[in-house]
C-alpha cells in the first residue's frame, strides 16, 4: 500500500488487518479509479491502469522501488504503453488511451 501512494498517489479508502500484518482486503482510489485487493494468494497479479502521462506515471513508479521492465512506447494499436513490477511482484501496465 505504501508502494501505490508513492508511485501512483493512491489515497487508502479502507483496510482489514489482522495480527501480523495481513490484509486481507483494501481498497485505495488512483485518481477516479479504486483497485481492491489482499495479501492472500494467489499473488502476484497484473494490473491495467489509463494515466493521461504513462510516461511520467511509469517514471514515477521506478522511483517509488518499482523493477522497470518496458519503458512506455506508442503501439500499432494507438494506444502507449510500458510497465513495471512492484515490490511484491505485481505487474503495472501503465498506458495512455488512443486518441479517439
């Protein structure tokens, strides 16, 4: 949780913890998205987010403890995309919708 404030500026909404650290479930808003999730397996997941600057966000990440693993790059399909993996493993696709 701490990862997604500093790399996305994710604000906690909610958390259930018990003993020892675990939490099984929170929710934390990215802008006028809210990602749900847990500490319980299966982990580590994949997570798709839209950021008006997939670039800046992507570089904001790596910051924040992020392993850069595609820097952002315009694809065929008109949409930019790069992403990275967080601490614990999950993977951040961060991209930038086509222009319509």
């Amino acid at each position: 949780m701490a990862f997604l404030a500093r790399a996305f500026g994710a604000v906690e909404e909610t958390r259930a913890e018990q003993p020892g650290g675990v939490i099984p479930y929170a929710r934390m808003r990215i802008g006028d998205a809210k990602v749900e999730f847990g500490t319980h397996p299966p982990m580590p997941g994949s997570y798709f987010m839209y950021a008006a600057d997939p670039d800046a966000v992507y570089e904001q990440a790596i910051a924040a403890g992020a392993k850069p693993l595609s820097a952002p790059t315009d694809q065929p399909s008109g949409i930019r995309i790069g992403f990275v993996e967080d601490p614990v493993g999950n993977h951040w696709y961060i991209a930038r919708p086509r222009s319509t």
